[in-house]
C-alpha cells in the first residue's frame, strides 16, 4: 500500500480557534507556535500564533492528511505563502463574535485568493453561541458575491467531532467519492 500526504491549510483571525480546530483533530501531539499576546491579541486571548500550528490525520488506506493553522494576525501574513504551498484545501474559520466577522471572511478570501484558485474551501463559523449573527445564510450571500458556494458549517473548535464534519466536508468537496 502506498501512502499519500495531502495538506490542508486552517486560516481565519486571531482567537477564531484555528490552533483548537487542529488539536481537537490531530492524532499526534500537535505542534504549536503559541507564545504570549503582547499587542492588541491580549485583549482576545492570552497567546498567538506566530508560525503555524501544525497536527496529523490518519484517513486508512495510507491517507494522511497534515493538518496546518496560519497565524491569524495580517503582521505574520508572510507565513501564509509558505505555509499554502502545496495544500490541496482551505478551512476559512471565522469568529462571530469579532466586530465585523463578515469582513474578516472577506479579508480572508483575498488573502488566499491564489489558493483559493486551485483547491476547494469550507468556512467554519465559530462561537454562534456569544454571537448567532451573521447567519451563515447572510455569509451564504456574500459568498456568492465572490462566486463562491463552500459548504458552511457552525463549528465548536473544541469539538473534535465538528471539526470532523468540516473537514470531511472538505474533503467530500475534493473527492466526492471519498467513503466517511
């Protein structure tokens, strides 16, 4: 049996549960670039990530998938290039309890437009529970103002189930005769 490697890239702004996603996920001790907030982050959380946060899914049949979180700060945005090469799918994750979460999508997908043109995207809407609006109706229309129409999921970074569900839809997006 042969194993494939594929690359999943996990993007969005700071405290939008990018480095949670990967460790509800990961089949290994994720590694992470956390070190403490000391601008503006601190009022949103008490680390960063500066590099990228990185974990392992293990598929069966010799699939894996790596599992890689951008920083979400725009200062680090230099890592974001290096850290897409290669990845065949983009988990845009956004915070709704940011002030403007629909421009921080949009910010986003500019972002990693080039990306974007080469492999599929799912948006995973964190913490619906401090804040149910946007809806992801209302993100459904402003994606398709971009000629966009990704899968749409509220997801609960920390529940590793969820964020199965969003990244088998990716996958699904990808490969729709993948086997669940």
């Amino acid at each position: 049996m042969r194993q494939q490697d594929n690359k999943i890239i996990f993007t969005g702004p700071v405290g939008a549960g990018k480095t949670t996603a990967i460790a509800s996920i990961s089949e290994i001790s994720p590694v992470s670039t956390d070190v403490q907030a000391s601008d503006m982050t601190l009022n949103r959380k008490g680390e960063t990530t500066i590099a990228l946060d990185y974990g392992l899914m293990q598929l069966g049949d010799g699939v894996r998938v790596h599992l890689y979180g951008t920083p979400g700060q725009e200062r680090f945005d230099f890592m974001w290039e290096i850290i897409s090469k290669g990845a065949i799918g983009l988990i845009v994750l956004i915070d709704n309890s940011r002030p403007n979460p629909s421009g921080d999508l949009q910010f986003f997908l500019n972002a990693f437009k080039t990306l974007r043109t080469h492999a599929p995207l799912v948006i995973g809407v964190t913490k619906t529970d401090q804040a149910p609006q946007p809806s992801v109706e209302v993100y459904a229309s402003l994606l398709e103002k971009f000629g966009l129409h990704p899968p749409i999921l509220e997801v609960d970074p920390r529940n590793g189930d969820e964020v199965r569900q969003l990244l088998m839809a990716l996958l699904f997006t990808i490969d729709p005769g993948l086997e669940g």
